[in-house]
C-alpha cells in the first residue's frame, strides 16, 4: 500500500548550493540598500537642500567685511560658506595657478586661482573664474590682475579635495592643478593661505567670467533613495516569491499514484485537484 504523497521536506531544496547562494545575495543587496546606498542619497539631498538656502540667503545679505564673517585661521562652514564678503589687498601675480580639467555649464573649462594679501598680512587664495580652451586644449591668453591695491566681492567657499594630492603640471607656460584649494596651492607656491576661498562675483577687480552659482533645484537625490529603498524591499520579496513556487512546484511533482494500490486516487482525480 502506497503512502500516496513521498515529500520530505517542502522546503529542502534552500539548503542547496545555488539557493543558498542567491539568498545570500539578495541578504547583501537589501543590507546594503537600507544601510548604505538609500542613507548615502538622503545625504546627498539634505546636502544640496543646505547648499541651496545657503545661496538664497547670501542674496538677502549685503556683503560684509571679510573679517567680520570669516575670522582669520577659521575654515568655511555650512553657515558661512557662500556668504559674499568684501576684502582689500593686492594680488600676488607670481603665484597664480590654473585648475585644470574643468566644466563649467557644460563645456571644458579653466579656473585662474591667484593669492591675494589682506592689509593684515595675511593671504587669501582667490578664483578669479573660467577661461574656454583655445584650439581645443590649451590655455588662452587672459588679462592679468591689477598692480595696485584694490577691493574685491567675492563668495567664500570651502576647499575642495585634491583628487591628485597636490599634484603640480606645467603646461603652456602655467602651473596647473586639480583643485580649487588653498592647501594645494600653498604646497605649490610657498605663500602660506587661510583655509578656503574667496570665488569673485562679476564685476569685481580681477574677475574673468565670474563663475555660475549652482543650479537651486532639490536634485535626483531624495528620488534616487527612495528608489533603493524600494529595492531593497523588492529583492526578499522577489526571492520569496520565487521560493514560494519552487516548493509548490515541487509537492506537486511529489505525488504518484500506484496503479495497483486501490486506495491512491486516479489520475484524473489529481489532475482535478492540482490543476494538471
């Protein structure tokens, strides 16, 4: 007499190699999505979201005394980074370095950085803006700085980090570099730099094209971590759904009949019941 159904275990088959496997799989990607990526772009967006208020205040604020917002020997922060503030000095023409490998709107780009020293005797490092490749590749001829002293308006910014590590090229008669940074550039030239920037707003003695604020839109960002989260929901689902089949395929292909046991049902009968 056959016991009709010969199963085991419905469930056996997750301990072989290739589930075991994909399990793993989808566990890493969902830690991964809930921990790392979704957590990563919601940074990313409150970033921008400070970046863009930042901006539109320093619209409401005149410029103010670079002194009486950023105090000597202090790094830029989140509240006065983009602040526009007014300087006097001169520019040290000696030590004026180009960053290369820039995009502005776009399209390929120069940034001029030049030292400017305070009445203090202390140094800042300035952007005086963007410079198009001419023929493509090389750097254009430009005007240089004024000689005498002067007051520039300019927004002050953080520094950005050094991809290369203070790595200097010379090229076309300049020195060039990989970022807007006052310690590459006290590196290159010697000229001891307080810490950040100051980016020139057209207009200002010295200026080139001034460089384009920041779009103010939220960005991809906060769209793009919902988008992981949901993934990393999606993924155990998936999986589970898929487990779901494989051991109901499997039950089903566990039940044979005994052509001579009298008390296992007909074929026709298991064919009703399992939908075959």
């Amino acid at each position: 007499m056959s016991t009709g159904y010969r199963g085991g275990m419905r469930w056996r088959f997750l301990l072989r190699p290739g589930w075991m496997a994909l399990t793993a799989m989808v566990i890493c990607f969902a830690v991964a999505a809930f921990t790392l990526l979704a957590p990563w772009q919601f940074r990313r967006a409150a970033q921008r979201a400070d970046t863009n208020a930042a901006i539109e205040r320093s619209f409401t604020i005149p410029p103010q005394p670079l002194r009486s917002v950023l105090a000597a020997h202090v790094a830029p922060t989140q509240d006065t980074e983009w602040r526009q503030v007014q300087a006097t000095g001169h520019y040290l023409p000696d030590a004026e370095m180009v960053v290369r490998l820039r995009t502005v709107q776009g399209e390929p780009a120069y940034e001029v950085l030049i030292p400017f020293r305070l009445a203090d005797g202390s140094n800042i490092l300035v952007d005086r803006g963007y410079l198009r490749p001419a023929e493509g590749v090389r750097i254009p001829r430009y005007p240089p700085v004024p000689g005498e002293q002067v007051t520039v308006t300019g927004r002050i910014r953080a520094d950005e980090l050094d991809p290369q590590n203070g790595e200097v090229v010379q090229q076309d008669g300049h020195r060039q570099v990989y970022a807007a940074s006052s310690r590459t550039v006290t590196s290159a030239t010697g000229v001891r730099l307080e810490p950040g920037y100051l980016q020139l707003v057209d207009g200002a003695p010295g200026v080139l094209s001034a460089l384009p604020l920041p779009q103010l839109d939220a960005g991809p960002s906060f769209p793009y971590a919902l988008e992981w989260l949901a993934f990393g929901t999606m993924a155990p689902l998936g999986l589970a759904y898929f487990a779901w089949r494989e051991a109901t395929e499997g039950r089903r292909g566990e039940w044979e009949p005994d052509a001579d046991d009298p008390h296992d049902p007909p074929m026709a009968e298991l064919a009703d019941r399992y939908g075959r």
